[in-house]
C-alpha cells in the first residue's frame, strides 16, 4: 500500500528507549488511522484501570492512511489516551501541520508510555529518535518553546507538537497545540503529557511520501481551490471561519449565555461574525495544503490589551465560550483570553465553562469574594476572565479548585454547585443547544469522550430536500430532509449513519470543513483521493466498517472501566424549557423519549439495550472478538 510508511514510533519516557512497529496493508485497511490505530495500542497494551496520570497510561499522536499527500485538508492529528477530565476513553484531533510532518519524517504514528525522571522532549526527524532534556523549556509558554526548539536545533521548517504551563500543571483540560494555533483541545490530554514530564514532541521530515498518483491527488486538491470554494460552505469558511455561527445561534434563541441560563445575548453585536471582520480584517490561515484557509487571525496591539497574532484567534467555540457564556461582550478580552489559552494550552469551552460555573456559585451564594481570591466573579464583569484564566494555568487560589474541571469542582464546593455544572462524562458541554437540533443532544450523550459537539454533523444542514447536505450525503442513505426537533426512530438512524460517516472523515485525517456535508469534496472525490494517495480501491462500505468498528473499540474500552448507560445522558437543562428567547416557556427535550431515541441507537449499533455493551456477534462481525471484556 503506497501512502504510509508501515512504521509506528513506541517510546518509552521511563527506560528512554524506543521500538518500531511494522505493520502491512491488512492492519492499514482494518484501522486506518487516527483513533483506529490509538484503540489498536490501547486494547493491546493499556489496562483501562490504569491512573490516567501513570506512567502506565498511553498517549498515541496518530496520522492516517491520507495524512502527508497533498491533498485538500487531509492535515489532522488524532491524539488518543486514556483521559484525566472523564477517566474514559480520551480523543481529540487538531489540524496544522505536525502530523504531515511525521509521515514525512517516516512513521505513521507515535505510541508514548512511561514517565521520564525529567522533563523531556521528542526530537524526530527522517526515522530518527532523541530524547533531549527540556529542564529549561519546562514552565515556559508555547511561543517561546517553539522559538528555542527551533533554534537549538537550528531549522525554521521544524514542527513542534507541545504543552505550555497549564497542562504542566495537569490541568485536567490542559490540551496540545501545533504551530501555536492547532489544538487537541478536548479531553485534557495535554494534562497527560505533563503528568509524563514531556514538553513536545519535535519533529522534521525530508523523506517525502510515495503516493500511487500524485497527479490525482494535485488534481483533486486544484478543483478544490478554484470549483470547490465556489461552494457556499466553502466560501463561508473561507472568508469567515466559525464566527457565523455566533449569530446564526443568536437568531436562532440558541446561544449559550451566562451559564445556560439565557439563551441570547443583549451583547450579540459586538460579538458576532460581523462585528470581529470589521475590527480584524486579517487574511485568514490554513493548515498543511488546504487551500479553503479557514482559520481567523487576531491582533490587537492596545495600552490595555496586546494580543500576538502568532497565536491565531478564537474560533466560533471560544467567542461564546469566553464571550456569551460569562456575559461578556468585548473581543479584546475575548481575543486575549484565546491568547492565552493558547500560550498556557488550556481547552477554551471547559475554561470558559468553568468560569462560568463558578460565577453563578458566586451570585448564588455558593463562592464568596474571599473564596474567589478577591475578585468579583459576576456574569459580564470582563475584568475577572484574564485572571481567572492565569489562576487557573498556574493552579493559584481559586484557580487550583477550577482546573480540576466543573464536576469535580462542584463536588467540592456542595450545596448543591452540581446544578450549575453542564457536562457528559465529565467534559464540558460546547456552545451548542441541543434543544433546536437534538441530534446534537445524541451527540453528546452517546460521544465516548464525553460531550462534543464534532461526533456528527448538525441537524440543521438537512433541513431541506434541496439542502447541500443532503444532496452530498445521499451515498450513504440519506434521502429525506430533518426536522431539527424530531426525536423520532428517523432522526436516530440519520445520527446513526451521519456518526459513522464523520468518524470515517476523523479515522482518514480529513477536516470535516474540506469535505461534504460541511466542506466541497464529495464522497466519490474521497474515494478518487484515496485510491489516488494508496493505490488500492477501498470501498465507502468497507471505510464506513472501519470507523464503526473504532466505535466498538472505543465503547468496548469504556465499559471495562465501568461505564454504564447512565454515562449516556445530558444535563438536566436541556430537559428544561428555555427561560427566554423565541423559544421562552418552550423547547426541553423529552426524557423519555430521549431514552428511547439512545436505546434504540444502542440496537442498530449491534449493542446491548440496556447495557450498551456491543454483543459478541457485533465484536466477530467487526473482526474484533479480539478486544471482548472476558476476551
């Protein structure tokens, strides 16, 4: 199979010694990349009962079959471990640059164990290895690191994947960034890395990658550039990234706001897409060969407020995240606090939350100005948000409490903080309401990592017979338009099929933005692209077995920790009606047909109903009988 390099780097921190695993087109085919071949390696070789703070757990920073061809937005790295925010199953992928980098430096993947003595970092470069001491990067922010990196070890083109300070903390959101602006940004990974005293992982590849028809694949990635961002979606992703939908949300009467309990916001012209292209007209960036740029770009260079633009600038996420969700409505602030979520690599939404929460445990009584280091933690009081987040990174006063992450927070705090706290599995929820588009809400109950809004796309891109979305995505049997509120055994067999598709575009490497439903290439260029880059014909069926088998593998993972059904719930607020906005007195999901919508999803996922375990016959049909509980 051309397009990979049949090399997976194990390293171990404790002993500093590394292996190479070789693997052929069989294991290439079956896993495909990202968090098929993380779950490979963890099934194998991880007890799931192991502290995700221990040497034992295991990090894999993993590409795909695609990754490294220069193809239109193939650039994603899946990074997979066992996570410290859920104690389950961890994922989170980031665009950029780093994973390319790898494929060209000559392995596939990255499987990290141990614990180094000291601080260390990964030097990789064309199939070579070095651990190089990292004492004097340690607790220095992710700027700066990346600028010594390189100069130590003399090559600008060097790619650096990395923590900064609150992940050296083990903030238990801490995440991962790529040249400064690309995050692993759910599920506290980046917490992992400093708990195993490794700073980065640096790497340059000059080897290139054999393709079976470069042509092809240039081709594919021209059409993209010049027809394919003709294509609205294209389009808008290109000229405004995420920011629309902080307006779209607005109208809607679906913006998240102080704390979930408004559901718009008075501040929506200062914070929308409109009002941050006026003030940032910046050219927006992209990842390696993508031509669809879709990454905003911010600076400010205020008395009050300096914001380096090396840093990129907040996506749709973290504007409610740092905006909405704590009632503030200026960009400076909201652009700084990206800044420094970025420089310290902290995840903006379970940041942003947890400032949330812990300001309406302040206006309830529940926190005091004293418990609160002196600050006022009051809904659109902007000039506590830049501390709290320094606070938190640093693991200072209040910030110590906060970094542990909203469930485990309110525990703490009791009388009754849990009634603040809007997580799944212990993750933060995203900026995004289920209550106007409930596969959303089956996203982030049934998401094995806890609550994310990326497992599938959203309700409100097939609302319509003559819908993109639905005119792209009829190759895997979707043919009627939805109703964004429907809970019905339709909408769960469209989350169904959508699920398993998206995570075919995650197990790839591809960025949901440069494909269908969201993005122009179409599901038959996918497989044009594919057999392009390896030079085997790998059907849509056989790539939509593979994602659903990492499903399996995933869910399999979970319920040997002790996961239940119970875990495959939402927060009570969305059971609620809205308290104002179009929708006021109006909108809760039901329970229990919410119930009946995961079990019934349960079912056509081949598991258990009431035990959300996948049967034997499921694990053997998948070819993963292997990985059974009493296997």
């Amino acid at each position: 199979m051309k397009g990979v390099n049949g090399k997976i780097l194990k390293v171990d921190l404790s002993s500093q010694e590394y292996t190479i695993d070789e693997h052929g087109e069989k294991f290439y085919r079956k896993y495909i990349g990202g968090r098929g071949i993380a779950l490979y390696y963890m099934h194998k070789e991880l007890d799931p009962s192991a502290d995700p703070y221990s040497p034992e757990n295991m990090l894999v920073f993993a590409g795909s079959i695609l990754v490294g061809a220069q193809g239109p937005a193939i650039p994603r790295l899946t990074v997979c471990g066992k996570s410290p925010l859920t104690g389950g199953f961890g994922e989170s992928e980031a665009g950029g640059y780093w994973a390319p980098e790898l494929k060209q430096a000559g392995f596939d993947a990255v499987v990290v164990t141990g614990r180094a003595d000291n601080p260390v970092y990964l030097w990789i470069k064309d199939g070579e290895v070095e651990f190089k001491d990292a004492r004097r990067l340690w607790g220095k922010v992710t700027g700066e690191v990346q600028k010594t990196i390189r100069e130590d070890l003399g090559d600008e083109r060097i790619h650096v994947a990395q923590i900064g300070p609150g992940a050296e903390n083990q903030v238990r959101y801490g995440n991962i960034t790529n040249k400064l602006g690309h995050f692993n940004g759910r599920c506290g990974l980046g917490a992992v890395m400093g708990a195993k005293n490794l700073k980065a992982l640096a790497v340059r590849g000059t080897q290139g990658i054999e393709l079976a028809d470069k042509e092809k694949v240039l081709e594919i990635n021209r059409w993209v550039a010049r027809e394919g961002m003709e294509i609205p979606v294209a389009k808008i992703m290109h000229e405004s990234g995420t920011w629309t939908a902080t307006r779209g949300n607005q109208e809607a009467g679906a913006l998240p706001t102080d704390n979930w309990n408004k559901s718009q916001f008075e501040g929506i012209d200062n914070i929308d897409d409109e009002s941050w292209q006026e003030s940032f007209a910046e050219e927006g960036r992209g990842c390696f060969a993508c031509p669809i740029r879709c990454k905003r770009v911010v600076e400010v260079d205020d008395d009050d407020i300096q914001v380096d633009s090396k840093y990129g600038g907040p996506e749709y996420e973290t504007v409610g995240a740092m905006g909405s969700i704590l009632g503030v409505e200026s960009k400076k602030v909201i652009a700084k606090a990206n800044e420094l979520c970025n420089k310290y690599t902290l995840d903006t939404i379970s940041t942003g939350m947890t400032i949330a929460f812990a300001m309406e445990c302040y206006e309830n009584g529940l926190l005091t100005r004293e418990d609160c280091d002196g600050l006022e933690l009051k809904f659109g009081n902007e000039e506590v948000v830049l501390p709290m987040i320094r606070k938190i990174a640093t693991r200072e006063g209040i910030g110590d409490l906060l970094a542990e992450g909203t469930k485990e927070a309110a525990k703490r705090i009791g009388g009754g903080a849990e009634k603040y706290v809007y997580h799944v599995k212990g993750q933060e929820a995203p900026m995004h309401d289920p209550r106007v588009k409930t596969g959303v809400g089956l996203q982030y109950a049934l998401a094995n990592y806890g609550a994310d809004h990326m497992k599938a796309p959203h309700d409100t891109d097939f609302t319509r017979e003559d819908s993109y979305g639905l005119q792209s995505l009829k190759p895997i049997g979707l043919y009627e338009a939805v109703d964004p509120l429907a809970l019905d055994a339709e909408k769960v067999r469209v989350f169904y099929n959508l699920e398993i598709y998206w995570t075919l575009i995650d197990i790839t490497g591809c960025c949901c933005f440069g494909y269908v439903p969201s993005g122009p290439v179409s599901i038959e260029k996918t497989l044009d692209l594919i057999k392009a880059v390896t030079g085997e014909y790998i059907s849509l069926k056989e790539l939509m077995d593979a994602a659903e088998r990492s499903i399996d593998m995933a869910r399999v993972f979970n319920n040997k920790i002790g996961f239940t059904p119970e875990d495959d719930s939402l927060p009570d607020i969305f059971f609620e009606d809205f308290a104002d906005g179009p929708h006021e007195g109006e909108g809760g999901i039901d329970k229990e047909d919410f119930q009946k919508a995961v079990e019934l999803y349960y079912e056509m996922m081949g598991w258990d109903p009431k035990t959300a375990r996948p049967s034997k016959a499921k694990l053997v049909k998948m070819g993963i009988d292997w990985i059974r509980e009493d296997g």
